[in-house]
C-alpha cells in the first residue's frame, strides 16, 4: 500500500501538473489527487506500463497521468505500438478489449470492470449472425463500442473519426451499394447523409448522447449569442442538423486547435470540455453536458489499485480475439479520404 499523505514533498512535486490543470480542478481538490498522481507514475516506471486514457477521462487523469490520450481509434493504433509489457486502460471494457485484441502479448488492465458502455451492450454476436442471414452479401462495419466477440463477427471496425471513410472503402472493395453498419443507429444515420452508399443499422445508442436534443441546441445558442456548436456523431441527426461541426472527439478537438471560437459548446461528454480548456485557455467553453456513468467508474485510486495489484487482468478468448484482430486491422488500413477531411475543415 502507497502512503497518500499530502507532504510539501509531494505539493513540490506535483505544483507544474497542478499549474497545468489549475483551471479546471478546484484547489481544495489536489491534497486528494497529488499523492496518487506521484504513486501512479513512480509504478508506472517500476513496472514499464503505460497508461492510455479515453478523451472522457477526468482532468486529474487525463493531463496527470496518462501516456496516451485521444479518441477510440487513436487509443487503439497506440496500444498497437507501444513496447510497454502492461497497458491500463482508463476508459471502458470494449476500450481495453481492443487493446488486448492488438496486443495478446500484453498485459491489459482495467481499473473497474464494470466500466461498460450502452451501446457495446445493445448487441451480441448471435445478433451479428442473425443479421448476416438475413441480408446475405452484405458486409458487416462494427463501430468499436462493441465487445470482442461482436467485432469477431464483422469485416471491419470503425470509429466516428473514419465511419465514413470505412463505409465507402469496405462497399467499393466488396463492389456492393448497401453495408451493414452496427450497432449505433444515430451515427449510421449521420454517415448516411455523407455517402450515396445504403446502410442498413441497429438500434443501439450511446445513452450519453442519445440525450441531447435539437432544442437543446437552440437554447444554448439563445442563451450563447455567437456560440459554436460542435456535435459528436452519436447524437440524433436532428442534433447534428442543428451543429457547426460534427466530428469525434479528436474531430472537436482539432477544431477547437485551428478554429480557436472565442466561444464553443462540445455537445458530449462532460470531461472533454475540461480536457481540451487546459489545452485553449484561450477559448470559453459553454458548458452543458452528460455524463457517462461509465467512463467516471475509472478514478485515480482505482488507477492505483489496478498497478499495485495487477488487477483486473482483460482476456479474450484467443479465437475470437484473432478474429476481431482482423476486423480491427482491416480498419486500420483504410486511407482516410484527405479531400473529405479538408472540406469538414474549411
Ligand atoms: S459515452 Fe456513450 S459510447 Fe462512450 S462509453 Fe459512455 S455510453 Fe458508451
């Protein structure tokens, strides 16, 4: 067991971390979070593990701790890379499984194994199977909030950040106008006003997004004279109509970064607000939000716990991590359409 006392030792240390998050996590706060931070990154060292941790982490994490931060899919090409022997996980399951699936040789933690996640919950394998009966042909894109065994079951992954890129690369190679695209029926729905390929979806939603609300939009400009708003892709169609801009978290991000709006509202999960102020102080942020109740499972203690005790290890059944290793590698060769990118820019 680490001791946690708050020690001058300790405030010395941790003063450029806490100079850096200073805006967004409240004085009072750091006694509770510095000495963990110092006892995560010494075992981190000890140990030669890395941290990867999700855009909707809590400040303390995010800026203090992690290694590698971003997006599902930027998390995933960095658990590909990475030469540390142990990989923890802040985020949710389906995050870690896909770091393992990248990474079999690996250990992979996750510090609360009930982080979950609505849509990886929507769906199982034998839905996949049911669904490949029943449209026979077709290709199968599986977002990457699914479990092992349903990405298993699919052709290929995607993410918000290259849905659509995946949707036209996985049609042209099959020579097909129409895909299967699971589980988050809003995001299948914003992909297919951005392609002239058919997609036939699921109903799963994210329960973070799925919350938002057109109106919503409208009073936060009412009340926000000269707001931008910016979406993430899983919200209702009706919410992204109602957006300046939508994209994934690393989508919103770099918005933020070259755009520089006086004034933002990130229509998602409320850390991401957090995170990206520390990086544009600069930039006011409006700040509406819900929460995922998974994501906030993952703490600092429990991120300390997990590296003192080794816990909870993630495995996945060789077989169908070989098999959602494919899909998921498929995925990372799609080439992202640069021209597409330029113009959600401009
Ligand atoms: S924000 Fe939504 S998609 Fe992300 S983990 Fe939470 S429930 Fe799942």
């Amino acid at each position: 067991m680490q001791d946690l006392t708050y020690t001058a030792e300790i405030a010395a240390l941790t003063a450029p971390l806490y100079g850096k998050v200073k805006h967004v996590v409240p004085e009072i706060e750091w006694p509770v979070f510095a000495p963990a931070i110092v006892a995560i990154n010494r075992l981190k060292r000890e140990k030669h593990a890395v941290i990867l941790a999700h855009n909707y982490m809590t400040p303390e994490i995010f800026h203090c701790v992690a290694d590698f931060v971003g997006d599902s899919l930027q998390l995933a090409r960095e658990a590909a890379k990475t030469d540390a022997k142990i990989i923890v996980q802040a985020g949710v399951h389906f995050m870690a499984e896909t770091a393992k699936i990248l990474s079999p040789d690996k250990t992979v933690l996750i510090p609360d194994v009930k982080a979950g996640c609505s849509l990886a919950a929507s769906i199982t394998g034998a839905d996949v199977r049911l669904l490949r009966q029943k449209y026979p042909g077709l290709p199968v894109i599986t977002y990457v909030n699914t479990s092992a065994e349903v990405k298993a079951e699919s052709d290929i992954c995607c993410t918000s950040s290259n849905a659509v890129d995946v949707v036209e690369a996985i049609a042209a190679e099959r020579g097909v106008d129409t895909v299967i695209m699971i589980p988050d029926e809003f995001l299948a729905q914003n992909v297919a006003k951005q392609t002239h390929i058919r997609i036939i979806t699921w109903k799963g939603h994210c329960e973070v997004h799925e919350r938002f609300t057109a109106a919503d939009i409208r009073a936060y400009r009412e009340a926000n004279p000269g707001v931008v708003v910016l979406a993430h892709p899983e919200c209702p169609p009706e919410v992204v109509a109602e957006a300046d801009f939508a994209g994934s978290t690393s989508g919103m991000i770099s918005y933020v970064g070259t755009k520089r709006p006086k004034r933002v509202v990130l229509v998602t999960e409320c850390s991401m607000s957090d995170n990206v102020a520390v990086e544009y102080p600069d930039v006011q942020f409006v700040r509406p939000c819900n929460l995922c109740p998974h994501m906030k499972r993952i703490t600092l203690a429990k991120i300390l716990h997990s590296l003192e005790t080794m816990t909870t290890e993630v495995t996945v059944d060789p077989f169908i991590a070989a098999r959602a290793r494919s899909a998921v590698e498929a995925m990372l060769k799609v080439k992202p359409n640069t021209s597409r990118l330029q113009r959600a820019a401009a």
